[in-house]
C-alpha cells in the first residue's frame, strides 16, 4: 500500500509528460521576397466594333461618325510619354468610291478632331487621315496613368461627298495605335 | 617431494583458466522520443512576377517549396501557411495591404505537394493572416518510402498572380513572405 501511494504521483507525473510531448507543435519558418518591376504600359480597345458614315440631308453634306475607345496607359515616372495614333492601313474598297491616297479630288479628305478625356490630351485642330504615315490622336505626359477602368477617347470623323463617288458602299479600314515609355 | 611439487602446479593450472572465463553482463536502455516535425527550407532565390506581353495582363511566378514534416498517428496534423509579413514597397506601386483599386489582388494556387494536399481554389494572400499552402493529415512522414512519402525532401508549388493596375506608378517593388510549417 505505501509502494502504490509513492508510485501513483510519479506515475501521474510521467502521464502528464507524456501528454505535453504528444500534443506539441512542432514548427519552421521561412521567407521569400516576392519582386516585381512595373513598367510603362498602354493598351486600348475599340468601343464599337464598326462605325458608320452618314450624310444627313439630300444635299451633298459631309458623311460623318464617331469612333469610341478605351484606353489604358502607364507611363514612367521621370521622362515618360506617350501617344495614341492611328492610320488608315486599308483604303477604301471596292474602287470607284472615297480614297485617302489616291481622292478623286484634293478635296476629297478623311478627316477628323479628338476628344480625349485625361490623363490623354487631344489632338488639336482638324486632322487628315493619312496611309502613309501615322498622325495623333492623343499625347501623354511623364508620369501620367488611367485608372484600373480606363479612359475614353473618340474620334469624330469626317468624310468628303464627293458627287463624283459612284453609289455604292466602301469600307476602310483604320488602326489605332497606343505607346508608352 | 617431486610428485607433491607436480600435483600443485598441476592444480594451479587447472585453476588459472577457471578463472579467466570469469563475466559480467550489463544492460543499458536506448530510448528515441519520436516527436512530430515541421522543417521548411528557407528559399533564398527571390520570386520575380513578370508577364508575358506589353498588354495591362497580371504578372505571374511561381516557386517550388521543399519541406520534410512528420505528423502523429491517429491525431497528428500539420499545414504550411503563408503571410505577407512585409508588404510591397516602396509607396505608389502594388499594396496587399491597401491596393489602389478595389479589383488588385495579390493571389496563388497550389498543386503538385508531395505530401499532404495542396490549397484548393484561389488563395489570396494577406498582411493579416496565415493562408492555407498545404494541409497535412495524420501519420504522415517525409522520405523513406510506405508508409511515408518517397520524395525526400517533399516539395509543392505555389504560382503567384498580381493585377497589373495601371494606378502603379512604374518602378520596382519587393515584398516579403513567410512562410510557416507546423506539425502536432
């Protein structure tokens, strides 16, 4: 009787150690660095997936339209700009009709103004639609950005009704072009 | 005299290797506590996220961890967990913490854990908590074959993805994870 009244509290005691160990956690850590290198970027998109050109009245009005887009632009912290142009890299077809490079007359020009919401300044003035060259639509500064939604831009055009143009319908084919740096 | 002198070297020979076949055996008790592991291997190559085009696309990189963990029979668990414990910096770029639109997210998937499972879905990392990598269940153990894993040491891969906002302003930005392994 007194050998189990000396063992039971060893005998507790070693249970009690025993559980500790058991249900300890057992742990290690380690860390990484996590980097990335934001640099300047831009992109956009065309809001409407056509536009047409309509003449109002039955007398020889200019055809017009607008083009919408949205875009997006990042651009560096010191030093940075960067512009959104556009070009008309497929003429009118079929032949017989308008045409940027070879127009029936001087006259006849596809033309067009800006409007550009910020951070994007619009072009100035009334701009002619070129197949040779790019000509602007919008600048940025340094250090300039959109939101995560974007900003809007739209080109309102403007195309000759020359009477000379024979009936038909003609397509043309303009691309847009946005940079950063 | 000669006879009585032979009979005690005869005795004394016959005593000596007696004696020397003399032993003593003695026992000593080797005991191992096997105790629960979590070991996780620091990972010193820094993760780069970059993106595959010029489009505002999310940036994207993905690390192997290596991890050796030993779990208890019948209750034992373990996990590896992830925090942000330094957020990104400097100022103006990415934030885990306080992103500049609603919509940036600094997120992960799991796949390939060679013991335990990985983190299911799209995890989304935190400054403020501990997210799941890899749960690890019972009576589990790394290397050496059945019942325990036969890679050794056991790995997982995490792929990271971070919005591209174009709020960032351009520049290069660090943060820190911790990652953290436990076992019971």
């Amino acid at each position: 009787m007194t050998n189990v009244l000396k063992t039971a509290p060893l005998l507790a005691l070693a249970l009690l150690l025993t559980a500790s160990t058991a249900h300890a956690q057992y742990g290690d850590t380690g860390t990484t660095t996590v980097s990335v290198t934001i640099g300047p970027q831009a992109g956009l998109t065309i809001t409407n997936s056509s536009t047409p050109l309509t003449a109002g009245g039955s007398n020889f009005n200019l055809f017009s339209g607008s083009t919408g887009l949205t875009y997006f632009v990042r651009t560096t912290t010191t030093g940075g700009g960067g512009s959104i142009t556009l070009k008309v890299t497929s003429d009118f077809s079929p032949s017989g009709g308008p045409s940027v490079a070879s127009p029936l007359t001087p006259a006849d020009a596809l033309s067009y103004t800006c409007i550009v919401a910020s951070p994007g300044t619009a072009c100035t003035g009334t701009q002619t639609a070129s197949t040779s060259s790019q000509t602007n639509l919008a600048s940025f500064g340094t250090n300039v950005h959109t939101t995560s939604s974007g900003s809007t831009a739209s080109v309102d055009w403007t195309l000759a009704n020359d009477p000379s143009y024979r009936t038909g319908t003609y397509n043309a084919t303009i691309t847009f072009t946005i940079s950063a740096s | 005299m000669l006879c009585l002198g032979l009979l005690k070297l005869g005795v004394a020979l016959l005593l000596v290797p007696t004696c020397c076949r003399a032993q003593n055996t003695t026992t000593q008790s080797l005991q191992a506590d096997i105790v629960p592991l979590g070991a996780l291997f620091t990972q010193s190559t820094p993760v780069t996220l970059t993106k595959s085009n010029t489009n505002f696309n999310s940036f994207v990189g993905t690390l192997t961890l290596s991890y050796r963990a030993r779990t208890s029979q019948w209750w034992g668990q373990g996990a590896i967990t992830l925090k942000a414990t330094t957020d990104f910096a400097p100022a103006g770029g990415p934030s885990i913490a306080n992103p500049p639109s609603q919509g940036d997210t600094f997120t992960y998937t799991c796949g390939g854990a060679t013991l335990g499972a990985s983190c299911s879905g799209t995890q989304t990392v935190s400054t403020t908590a501990a997210t799941n990598v890899v749960t690890i269940g019972a009576s589990a153990c790394t290397g050496g074959g059945a019942p325990c894993s036969s890679a050794n040491p056991n790995t997982a891969n995490v792929s990271f993805t971070l919005t591209d906002d174009p709020n960032y302003k351009t520049g290069s930005y660090s943060a820190t994870l911790t990652w953290t392994i436990s076992a019971s």
